[in-house]
C-alpha cells in the first residue's frame, strides 16, 4: 500500500527535479565564487573538503564525491533505504556541479580585502540554493545522513542532531583557519539558515491572533464587522486554573495588525492575546 508521504514524493517529478539542478547550480557557484577561495569551513561535505584541500593535494569536488560515497553506504547501513534514496541524487549532484563550475572562482576574483562582502554574498546565494533544494523535497546529502543517525540512535532533535555534527566541523575548520576565519563561517551559517526558512516559507503577509477575552461577543462583532474577517471561537480549558475559556482565532493581514491589536485593547484592556506569523492560509468557506 502506498504511504502519503509516497504519494507527496511522487507528485510534480519533473517540477521537483528541475528546482534541484537549479538549487544545486546555484550552492555549486557560491561555493566556488565566494566559500571555497576563502577557506570558510561552514560545515557539511563543503567545509570537509575545505579542511581535507589544506592538507591534500585533491579536487574538491573528487573528495565529495567519495565523502558522499562513504556517507551513502553508512546512511544504507543505519538508515532505510528509502531516506537514502531521497538524498543521494544532491549528494551526487553537487560535487558533479562543483567541478563544473570550478573555474568560476578564477573568473570573479573578489580579493581577501573584500572578505565580507564575499562571505554576505556566498551565504546569501547558498541558502536560497540550498532553500530551493529543500522545498522540492530533495537534500544534498551527505552529511545529513550523519545527522539522521545521531537523530535516530541518540534520541535526540534533529536540530540538536545538526549541531553536533556541524559545529564539529566548524570547531575544527577555526582551529586549521582561525578564529576570524570561525567568526565568517558562523556569519556564512546563520545567512544560509535564515535564507532556507526564507526560501521554503516565504515572506509573511498574514497575522494569527490567538485571543483569550471576557467580551467574546464584542471581539467577534469588530472581527466580523468592522475588519470584515471570519474567526473562530473553539473551547480550551485554563492549565492552572483548570476553568473553560473561549478561544477567538483569526487571520489578518499584516497591514491590519495594529487595527487589530489596538482594537482588542480598548474592547478589553485584560485581554490576553498572542500573534504569530501566518505564511500559508489555504482552505475555508
């Protein structure tokens, strides 16, 4: 029987695939450009070959390759083969475009006074690659598997997972390189995070307002009324208090947050309320 995640693994093959060679493409051109002339160590098979090139005379993209080899057949040992599968195309994909894209780094020569800019630049351009590989379901591999098995063997969150990995190798790419070498890494690390979530969410537009209120009606009458937007009132139960109490949820606009935020306060000065982000609203009547 086929699972739902098969199913969401099958849909939209090529539009899928086609969003890899471009993410790849794109991670393969900053890494040479911008990560690899400066030695930023910014951890996966990347910052690896990085370490391995000041001590050996190899091609980058050849010592990948054979990194991602090794890390295919331990993946093969400890994980299913299933979420193997789903990554071992990036993990080839990437040393293939490394190469193809080397020569790339002796073209745009942007100087060692230029560091910053570079490292902006190398960080910026690796998390939309790398965001764009995600969101079409795909990873490049590599030592995301290491990551999997901690996560699995360990018990511990992926995210914790990732930095153990990771920051082992950064730790060391600072001790070869040095420490401002670690400070551009880190910088490197946190632009190509923020840029994935950018990629893979997109830009919020919209507001979630949880509301806990005495003057339920009130609320829903502006809601409704006066924003002109639907809400929704559910039941929840006070953890400390243990009494029952209305929940009002809504979605706005951000350009209506403040409408909303100061309309509840002069409706309920006592009202409790908490706003998060809302990158995606499908659904509903």
């Amino acid at each position: 029987m086929e699972t739902i995640i098969s199913k969401i693994y099958s849909k939209n093959k090529v539009k899928r695939y086609f969003w890899l060679l471009v993410g790849t493409l794109i991670c393969a051109c900053a890494y040479n450009i911008f990560i690899f002339p400066y030695d930023i160590v910014f951890g996966g098979v990347g910052g690896i070959s990085i370490i391995a090139d000041h001590f050996i005379d190899i091609k980058p993209s050849v010592f990948m390759l054979g990194c991602s080899f090794i890390l295919c057949l331990i993946g093969l040992i400890f994980l299913s083969k299933e979420r193997v599968m789903r990554s071992i195309v990036g993990a080839i994909l990437f040393p293939v475009f490394v190469e193809f894209t080397s020569f790339l780094g002796g073209v745009f020569q942007i100087g060692n006074d230029d560091m910053l800019i570079a490292v902006l630049f190398g960080g910026c351009l690796y998390g939309i690659g790398l965001g764009l590989i995600m969101r079409s379901g795909f990873t490049l591999g590599g030592t995301d598997f290491l990551t999997q098995i901690v996560n699995k063997y360990f018990k511990i969150t992926m995210g914790s997972s990732m930095i153990i990995i990771e920051g082992t190798i950064v730790i060391i790419g600072a001790f070869i390189f040095g420490f401002t070498n670690f400070m551009y890494a880190a910088l490197v690390l946190y632009l190509i995070t923020f840029l994935v979530d950018k990629v893979m969410l997109g830009i919020s537009d919209k507001k979630a307002f949880y509301i806990v209120t005495k003057k339920k009606n009130e609320v829903c009458d502006y809601v409704i009324g006066e924003l002109g937007h639907t809400i929704t009132v559910f039941s929840a139960t006070g953890g400390f208090s243990r009494k029952k109490v209305s929940v009002l949820f809504t979605v706005v606009p951000t350009k209506e947050y403040y409408k909303l935020k100061e309309g509840i306060r002069l409706i309920d000065d006592s009202a409790f309320f908490t706003v998060v982000d809302a990158y995606e609203v499908l659904g509903g009547e």
